[in-house]
C-alpha cells in the first residue's frame, strides 16, 4: 500500500499535466511563427508581408479552411490578400492565432481584430473582442460602439451601450453627437433605441 502511495506521488496530477502540455505548445506555435519554421503561405497586408501556416489558419477560421480545401487561387498561389488590414493589425490577429498577443496589442487592435474575426468566423476573437469594448463604455465611445454592435451584430454589448445611455442617463452627454449619429444609423437600431427609451421612462 505504502509502495503503491510512493510510485504514485512521483508523477504530477492530470491539471499540472495538461498546464505543461499547454505551455509547451504555445512555445512550439510561438516558434513557428516568429522564426516563421516551415511557413507555407504568405499573406499580403496594405502595407507589408506576413508569412504563417496553413493548417493552424485553417483549424481556427472555416473561411480559412475553405480557400486551402477547395480550388480557389488561394490554395493554387500559397497567398492570402488581405487588403482591409495593415501589417501590424494583421500580426495581431496572427498573434491571437498563434497564442502570442501581448494585452497592450490586444486593446490596440481590437476594432481591427473584431471585423477581421467576424470576416473569417473566428468566434474566440469575436467574444473576446466583445468583451473588452463592454468593459470601457464611455460618453466619448459609446455611440461608436454601439454601432459596432450593431454591424457585427454583438447583442451584450448593444445592450451594455443601450443600458449606458438610457438606464444611467448618459444620453445628455452625448446629445450633440445623437443627430449625426441618428442621421447615419440604420432603422432598426434606431427603433431598437426608441423602444429602449419607452422601457426605461415608461410611466409607472
């Protein structure tokens, strides 16, 4: 018993295990993009040249997956033409892929980061995108965000802006900007807005 007790405590548990393997791995990817070994695609940006893989590109983004499975010139060409991303928002996105984005490049990009993720139907980078614009609503950003909440159909946070405006009353600070912004903004959105304001002041 006591010898079964010993032989077993030598070996780390199942969590320790997996926290290695984790780490070794994103070392292993971290490697392979910036000393970009055995890189087999190029992506073009505005205004420089990234170079990656297409399989790790093709297990995060079925967009991805599609240009290098099926007979597109992607798959014939080895090359990926984003033309709506600058090389520096693009190796953002590659560092969010391969697991080695810093936080400051994170919150740099998100904007970026977020239409490039609803583009290529990366829903990690989506959520994660989200997440970070509910947590610095302010009167400076939130018809912007709103917006973006808007385009990218993000529900939590058009109903993090929605709350912000009508529930805590910030609708004041901003009511310079709300005629440029109703004159731009999409019907719905603004019936969306209209209907908010009935929930809150609705007469008791």
């Amino acid at each position: 018993m006591q010898a079964t007790e010993s032989s077993s405590s030598i070996w780390p548990n199942e969590a320790l295990v997996q926290k290695i393997a984790s780490k070794s791995t994103l070392g292993c990817l971290s490697r392979m993009l910036t000393e970009s070994i055995h890189t087999d695609v190029t992506i073009n940006t505005t205004d420089g040249v990234l170079k990656a893989h297409k399989a790790i590109l093709a297990a995060c983004s079925p967009v991805f997956e599609s240009m290098f499975v099926h007979d597109l010139k992607e798959k014939e060409s080895s090359t990926i033409n984003i033309n709506d991303m600058c090389l520096e928002s693009c190796s953002a996105l590659l560092g969010f892929i391969y697991g080695t984005i810093k936080q400051e490049q994170f919150w740099k990009h998100r904007l970026s980061l977020l239409a490039a993720a609803n583009k290529y139907g990366i829903s990690d980078i989506k959520d994660c995108c989200e997440e970070s614009l509910l947590e610095d609503i302010n009167s400076s950003n939130v018809l912007e965000r709103l917006h973006v909440a808007w385009l990218y159909q993000l529900e939590r946070l058009k109903k993090g802006c929605l709350s912000y405006l009508f529930v805590f009353g910030k609708i004041y600070d901003v009511r310079d900007e709300m005629h440029s912004f109703f004159h731009h903004a999409d019907r719905e959105l603004m019936l969306e807005m209209f209907q908010e304001v009935l929930s809150v002041w609705k007469p008791i």
